[in-house]
C-alpha cells in the first residue's frame, strides 16, 4: 500500500488506509490502533482525533514508520510507550509484561476487601496489601492511588522489568523491592491484610495465541515453570499463607483453564477457606481467591 505523507494527503485518508493495513495483517482492532497511533503523534486525545478527522489536518510526519511497526504485531504499547490501567497511565516497553484489561477486575477484588476493612476499622484506619510479581506496577499503583491509607508493598525479580515498576510507582508511596517473591518481606509475616498476584501461569508447553504476547511479552512474565505451568503459582500461593494474617484475604488471577488446579492449589494448603473462583468481564474464569485460616 502506498503512503503519502506530504500535504495532499489528508489525516482522514491516511488514518482510512492505515486501518486497511492494520486488518490486512491480522491486528484485532485495526481501527482503534490506526487513530491511536495517529493520536500518539499529534500529541491529542483520541476524541479530538477522531473530530480532526472531518477537518483538514494533514497526515503526521512517521506516521507510516508507527502503522509498519504494529502491522508487524508490535504491541501498540511498546509503539506509544503507554498502557492504561484502571486510572494510572502507566510507561511500558521492552522487557515488562503489558498490563490487561482483564487484571482490573482481580485488583478490584482485593480493592473491595481493603475498602471493608477501612469502613470496620472506622476513621484513620490503615491496611496492608502486598503485590506479588508486580511488573510494571499496576496492580500496586491501583491499590495505593485507591484505597486511602493503605500501605502497598510490592516485589519484582526481573532485571528488565524491575525498572519500570520504579518508574511507575514513584510518588505512590508503594515499598517496591528488586527481589523473588519466595523470600520477599519476612518482616510483614502474618500481618499483611490482602495479598494480590497475577504470577506467571503458561504451561511450559502451551504457545500464546496473540502473536503481540508470544513475539513481545518476556517469557519470564509468561510461563510459570514446569509441565502445568503451577511453580509460580504456587510460590506466590506459599508467600500469601506467610504474610497474611489470620483472616487475610488472597486473590491470585490464572489461565481460565487453571480454575480447578488453583481452587486444588489453596485447598491442598491447608492454609485458605472460603475458596472461590471469579470470572472476568468476558464471564471466563479469572482469579481464584480465599481467606487465611
């Protein structure tokens, strides 16, 4: 397809064709992506975007570089350097799992817990969460930007993704450490009130079907080690037993085909009750969650 980006071509002819390239190649959602991209140029939101659609504005300088890069399935957070997470608007790249939609429904579990607490509690209270395997931070900057008092703490091993939770969780107060989370905050144990992981899952085996997961997110933030993908799981299982007090609650998110082994996971331990499965938005199996005996 040809790309023109001198004067004669229009911001409306060229987001047009750029969509046409972005569907060509497989992109889920071409027209969003295409706009998005051409939004990240100008330096506008998408809704101004989309009415300087019916204007004159002329196609942005790089703009064909940007649409080349997510054709070739690039994620289009990598492109703009920016991923959305419930209100944060979190620095993503190279080297750091990116953020989904599906996540914002396990945070507001542990959110809904943590904001129960404060109203027993009464005035002034304060609470506890931890994040187990944060990655770029979202799950730990949700929890300390939402709920009032709560003190987050946060562990990251990967020395390519520890540097943007650092960045993304500067001023939130969040306690971020650079370490394994099967060792990480021995001096909270059995005092912690919520303990929230979305861990690495993927069998060993099982190959992502996204080709923006499976060509860019690290392998580290993927698979879970061993056959059925459980070793991560169950480490971040084991930290929640140690750090949460009695009554603490843990919500761990997982593949949807991993429901029955995580519901086996918290039961084997003898350390979880009120074990329940929660479904996303998309009504599939998502997190499974329960209270330390």
């Amino acid at each position: 397809m040809r790309w023109v980006t001198d004067t004669s071509d229009s911001l409306a002819d060229v987001v047009k064709r750029a969509t046409a390239v972005l569907a060509a190649a497989g992109v889920p959602s071409p027209a969003v992506d295409a706009q998005l991209l051409a939004a990240h140029l100008l330096g506008v939101g998408r809704g101004e975007l989309v009415a300087m659609l019916f204007g004159t504005a002329v196609a942005p300088s790089g703009y064909d570089a940007l649409v080349a890069r997510r054709a070739a399935r690039e994620p289009l957070q990598h492109i703009t350097g920016t991923a959305y997470f419930r209100h944060l608007e979190l620095a993503v790249g190279k080297g750091v799992f990116v953020p989904r939609l599906e996540t914002e429904s396990v945070v507001q579990l542990a959110i809904d817990v943590l904001t129960q607490l404060n109203q027993e509690r009464g005035a002034g209270a304060s609470t506890l969460a931890a994040d187990l395997g944060t990655g770029s931070g979202a799950i730990a900057g949700a929890l300390a930007t939402e709920v009032p008092g709560c003190a987050v703490f946060a562990v990251e091993l990967s020395e390519d993704a520890y540097p943007w939770a650092d960045r993304n969780l500067a001023g939130t107060g969040v306690t971020l450490v650079h370490g394994d989370m099967r060792e990480a905050f021995a001096e909270l144990d059995g005092t912690v009130d919520v303990v929230v992981s979305n861990p690495p899952y993927i069998p060993a085996n099982a190959i992502p079907r996204d080709l923006e997961v499976r060509l860019h997110d690290p392998h580290m933030a993927l698979y879970g080690g061993g056959a059925d993908g459980m070793e991560m799981p169950t480490a971040a299982a084991a930290t929640a037993a140690r750090l949460l007090r009695p009554g603490g609650y843990f919500v761990m998110e997982h593949a949807e085909v991993q429901a029955a082994q995580m519901v086996a996971l918290f039961e084997g331990s003898g350390k979880f009750e009120n074990i329940r499965t929660h479904v996303d938005l998309t009504g599939r199996d998502r997190a499974t969650s329960g209270y330390r005996r």
